[in-house]
C-alpha cells in the first residue's frame, strides 16, 4: 500500500482517523484526536471531530465538553450549537435545549436545512406550537419540497387543525400519488371518512402491490372501510396490510415470549420495600401501563387535566436508565450475568434518583409526573422498588378488544408481535401471567383500572385513581377534552373528543374473521385460570 508524501501531519492524522472511524473502531480514532485536542485545545475541527466521535460512543458528558470547547472558539457556529442542542436532549436538559435552541433558531434564517432541524427540535421537545411558525415559513419559501409540508401537516394535525392538516397532506400526496405511504395514512387517521368525501378508489388503486412500503397504506384502506361500515372489506385490507408486514420482519417469538416469564422467574422473591412519600421540592411519578390501546391516554388525559399534575407523554426514560444499570453490572462482572438476574441486584436507589433527576426540570413545578410509557408494565416491581414513592395503575381492557384495537393499529417500528392474530393473542397471555404476578407481588400498590369502567362510569373510575394517587379531586378534569393539548400517539385523533363508548365490543363488528385470535386467547385465558 503507497503511502501519499504529500499529506501534512494534520491531513495524515485526519485520514487515519476516518479510516478508524469508517471500520468502526471509534475508540481508536477517539485515542488519536484526543492527542492532538490535548496538545491544542485552539483545534476546532479537532475539537468537533473528538465531539462526533464522544456522542457516537454515548458519552454524552464528555461531548459536551467538547462542543463547549469548540463553541467557546466559534460562539455562533451553527452546526456547533445544533450538535450541543441535541446532545442536552439526550442528556433530558430540556431547559437548557429551549434557551439554546431560540438562540439557534435566530441564526441561518435563510437556510431551509437548518431551519428544519430546528423546527425537529421544537417537535421532540412536543413543543409543535414552537415548530408550527419553522414549518410555515419553510413551506411558504419551499412550496414544492414535500418533507416541509409533511412535517408541517403532522404539527397541525398535533395542533388539532385537522383541516390545514389534510390540505397540506392532499399536497404531498398529489406530488408523490406513487409514493407518501406516510401521508397517507395519516390523511385517512385525521377524520372520519363519509361516503361523499373518502379516498377508497386511491388507495384501492395504490394497495395493488406487495411493496413493504404500502404497508401503511393498506391500514389507511382498512380504516376508511371501517368508516363507511364496510368491515368485510376492511378486514381484508387489514389483513392484507398486516400479512405483508409480518411477512418482511423477523420476530423471534420464543425469546419474547421467555423473556417475559423470565420476569415472572426471576422477581418472586423480589423485595419491594415500604411506601414512601416524595421528597420534599420533589414530584411524585404516576406511572400509566398496560397493553397499548387499552385507554392508557384517556387516563393520562383525566389526570394531566389536574392542575397539580403535568404529563411527560410516553417518557422512554426508565426502561434506558434501567439498561444503562443492568448493562454496568453485568461488565463489572465478567459479561457473565444473566441480564434478568442482574436486574433484581442493581442499585435501585441510584436507579431512582436518575429517574427523578431526569423528571425534576420536566415538572415544571407540578406535584405530580404522568409517564405514560405502556410497556413499562415489564417493570412494574423494579420500578416501585426503585421509586417507594410512585404510584402505579395498570389500564386493563376486554382481551378481545385489546387484541384487535392492536391488530389493526399500524405501530411501525415496534410491537413486532402484533401482525398475527395467533402471535399477538399469545404474546397477550405472557403479559396477563406478567402482571398477574406484579398485581400478587405488589398488593395495593398496583391498582388496575377496567377501560369499560373508565368510558361507562367516568366520574367515579378516575375519582378512584385520584384518590389512590392522593390528589384532591377537580371537577373540571372531566372536560379534558376542551383543553388544547398537543397529542402525538396513536390516540392523537381521539383525544379531543369526550368520553365514547363506542369501542367497547368494537372486536364483534368483525367477529367472523377473528376467530384464530379468540380461539388462541381463550386457551392462554383458559391455562391461566387453571393455575
């Protein structure tokens, strides 16, 4: 291999680091940019490089340091204060990322790129009222570049504009009518759709394909069906849509489903320890858990309606810190620790404080926190043990009605097992064994609330969450509903509606075609009750 003579010493340091950096050795290419930064602090390029190569390696505090650095050289560098914005929002800073971020806003106003990555801030911060004036002037600058518009559709559907929202979403989709599968789907998720004004010729047209990327598409066919009351017709594009997804990802249904008993075997002797109340200056957690599409975000609504209480949203907080935690101890032992055996021996007294540290700023000087993750329902027992304080309600729901309100709800990236009607009704056997187990182990400390109680007996259901989460009842929380909250789950629609009973037994509309999934739940309920 020749060797280029002509390089200085900084341009052959540079190569070698890319090299590194290209094979993924990360921590050689750190070792060798971390010379020179040593050597001259005055690096910049340097300083940023040792920066990418920090938050690539997850060590947040030190690539902090290092963009400081490299800003305390170049104070207005746009792309300096993008990376330490991004870096404080992984590290939950959520003031310090809103005071930097109308700082970066200012800067560049001209240059659309960076704009939008200002206005993806104000969005993951669910700020969409921030990001709604970004996307506005983006679009009125770039009319014909579509990822503007999407974005700027989905903020006004966040917003509730639902009427802009399908305006600009008829746009995308007319520039793109053989691709925009996103747009699509969120265009037949922001209404009901009539007879006289539904997309059912387009999308019948756009579904006769088997490309993975029509996948959304055809959940958007199956949901107008439902609108029109077709559900024949709906079930087939349903499970069209769902035989084409499962058809293109790998789910290892054994490990799941182990995984989940494995929390079952390995907490019966879990020590939960005394309740506690919350420190002083400190917000007591409600933590809201259950299947997805139970009515977790009902309750979430009911009790952010509170004027003691702030909602955090879907916060993923917990389960990574409690990763971070499982993953240190298992190093610090040889890399030979079962990562369910190391979870009941961790320091969950450190492992709460993080939590609550993370939580403290996102408070905004409630009493109360809602995190309203659903799948924190695996940690049920780790999560009280780690925090004495907590309150939480596990959001049950008619098996069937969970199982199909999963079914035909397009998740994306995640809940792998919900694309078989058999895979899914038995992945909801292993979660009922799960918090069966929580609910023995736990006692009063978990309450379990019923989705049919919460949208028959509104009043007195969410009076008895209160009153188990110790706060003083509002009347007004029963007009939630009223209040413009921002939403960006798979319930965004719904949430600004009053309380509706019309999705209870939804299942029986399309009972004829789900028979594998009740046949399969009632030998998982069947097996359970025999225990």
């Amino acid at each position: 291999m020749s060797v280029n003579t002509n390089l200085n010493p900084a341009e052959e340091l540079t190569m070698q680091v890319k090299k590194y950096a290209n094979a993924g050795e990360y921590e050689k290419a750190l070792q060798l940019v971390q010379a020179v930064v040593h050597e001259n602090v005055e690096s910049v390029a340097m300083l940023h490089t040792a920066f990418q190569l920090t938050a690539r390696l997850n060590r947040l505090d030190l690539a902090l340091n290092y963009v400081d650095r490299a800003l305390a050289q170049a104070p207005e560098q746009p792309v300096f204060l993008l990376n330490k914005i991004q870096t404080l929002l992984r590290l939950k800073r959520r003031e310090e990322v809103l005071e930097l971020t109308e700082r970066a806003g200012k800067l560049l106003t001209d240059n659309a790129k960076y704009q939008h990555a200002i206005s993806k801030i104000y969005t993951q911060l669910d700020m969409p009222a921030k990001a709604l004036p970004v996307l506005e002037e983006l679009v009125k600058n770039n009319p014909d570049e579509t990822d503007y518009r999407y974005d700027l559709a989905l903020c006004q559907f966040f917003l509730n504009d639902t009427k802009a929202a399908e305006k600009n979403l008829d746009k995308v989709i007319a520039a793109n009518p053989e691709g925009a599968p996103a747009a699509i789907h969120v265009r037949s998720a922001l209404r009901k759709q009539t007879k006289k004004n539904n997309h059912i010729e387009f999308l019948t047209e756009r579904t006769k394909s088997d490309d993975i990327k029509d996948v959304p598409v055809w959940f958007a066919l199956a949901k107008e069906y439902e609108d029109l009351g077709e559900f024949d017709e709906s079930f087939k594009a349903l499970e069209a849509g769902n035989k084409l997804k499962r058809s293109k990802i790998q789910y290892d249904e054994k490990a799941e489903l182990s995984a989940l008993q494995s929390l079952v075997d390995s907490s019966k002797d879990l020590k939960i320890g005394a309740k506690k109340a919350a420190k002083k200056g400190e917000p007591t957690p409600v933590f809201i858990v259950g299947m997805p599409r139970t009515g977790t975000t009902l309750l979430e609504n009911l009790l952010s309606s509170h004027s003691k209480v702030k909602s955090m949203g879907e916060l993923p907080d917990f389960p990574r810190f409690l990763a971070d935690a499982i993953d240190a101890d298992i190093a610090a032992a040889g890399g030979n620790l079962p990562r369910t055996v190391a979870a009941q021996n961790l320091d969950f007294k450190a492992l709460g404080e993080r939590y609550m540290k993370s939580v403290q700023e996102l408070a905004d000087g409630h009493d109360y926190v809602v995190d309203k993750l659903p799948f924190n329902f695996l940690y049920c027992g780790l999560i009280q043990k780690a925090l004495p304080h907590a309150k939480i309600i596990h959001v049950q729901r008619d098996a069937m009605d969970t199982c199909f309100a999963i079914y035909k709800t397009f998740f994306n990236q995640v809940y792998a097992y919900s694309y078989d009607q058999e895979e899914l009704a038995r992945y909801y056997g292993a979660y009922q064994r799960l918090m069966q187990h929580w609910h023995k182990l736990m006692g009063k400390r978990l309450i379990a609330v019923r989705y049919e109680d919460l949208v028959k007996e509104t009043e007195s259901s969410a009076q008895t969450v209160f009153e188990y989460c110790g706060i003083d009842w509002e009347p007004e929380v029963m007009e939630f509903y009223s209040k413009k909250t921002p939403s960006s789950t798979a319930s965004a629609a719904q949430v600004r509606l009053p309380v509706y009973t019309s999705s209870v037994d939804k299942w029986k509309k399309f009972k004829a075609h789900l028979e594998p999934m009740q046949a399969q739940l009632q030998k998982e309920l069947a097996e359970q009750s025999d225990k």
